[in-house]
C-alpha cells in the first residue's frame, strides 16, 4: 500500500514539473493538445487560465514600469 501512494505522489509531481517549468507557448500547446485528445473542458480551462496569465503580465504589470526605458 505504501509504494502505491509514493508513486501516486511522484506521478503527481511529475505531471506538475511537465505542465508548470516550460514557458507559456508549451503550456498552450499543451491544453491545445487536450482538446483534440477529447478532454475539451479541461483544455479549455487551462487554456483560459494561461491567455488570462498572459494578458495581466507586460509593463503595465510590473512594479517597476516607471524605471523602464523604452526601446
């Protein structure tokens, strides 16, 4: 019973590191990819979450913006 809970455990971390350490274009293919697998509601929920992530970040976001050099 116990190694059964250990590899629930490292199967949820490992799941966790693949969605959450690489940029946000990989995360959207990622939840474009749950769509076309038949998990559409969960795709399109993540799919959300990151286009919202995305919009509320830029300049306007930052806690700095007003030192900031335009280029």
């Amino acid at each position: 019973m116990q190694q059964v809970i250990v590899i629930l455990i490292v199967l949820a971390a490992v799941v966790y590191a693949v969605y959450r350490l690489p940029g946000a274009a990989t995360r959207l293919r990622y939840a474009a990819l749950l769509k076309r697998v038949g998990l559409r509601a969960l795709g399109a929920r993540l799919e959300a979450k990151e286009l919202r992530a995305i919009s509320a970040g830029g300049c306007a976001a930052c806690s700095v913006r007003d030192k900031h050099v335009p280029k």
